[in-house]
C-alpha cells in the first residue's frame, strides 16, 4: 500500500500536492494512527477482561470512523481530481 501510494503520487505531484482531499485524507490517516498507537491500544489492554465495555466500544467507534474516513477521502481524491482537470 506504501508502495502504490508513492507510486501514485509521483505521476502527478503538484497535482495532489494541492488536492483538498489529499489534504483531508493524510490528516485523517495521521489521526488514526495516533488513535491507535495511544488511546486505542490502552483501553484495549485495560479492558481486557470485560470485551464489551464502553470504553473499548467508543474506541472501535473511533476507529472506524477514522478508517472510513481515510478511504472516502481516498475515493474523493480521483472524483475530484477528474473534476479539477
């Protein structure tokens, strides 16, 4: 997926360089890898024992709000783009 990413930006650089969506989707990547890397893996762990607290639902919640968000805007980027040129 790393690879495919830098392969794509790199046919068009100024091109996504000013994308919104672009924009838009590598904040919502780093928020979810900030997420998980943070309070996601920590209320995991601690609720261990009881799977099916509130906590660890707000947190798979979080989650996929953050992964679905990351991928629609992954999706505007080629609907935009076509737009835009």
């Amino acid at each position: 997926m790393l690879v495919s990413g830098v392969l794509l930006l790199m046919t068009g650089p100024l091109k996504y360089y000013h994308s919104p969506s672009l924009r838009l989707k590598m904040l919502l990547f780093l928020l979810a890898v900030t997420f998980y890397f943070t309070l996601h893996r920590s209320i995991v762990r601690s609720n261990a024992d009881d799977a099916a607290s509130a906590w660890s639902k707000v947190a798979a919640v979080i989650s996929l709000g953050l992964g679905l968000g990351v991928g629609l805007a992954g999706r505007a980027i080629g609907f935009l783009g076509m737009l835009l040129v």
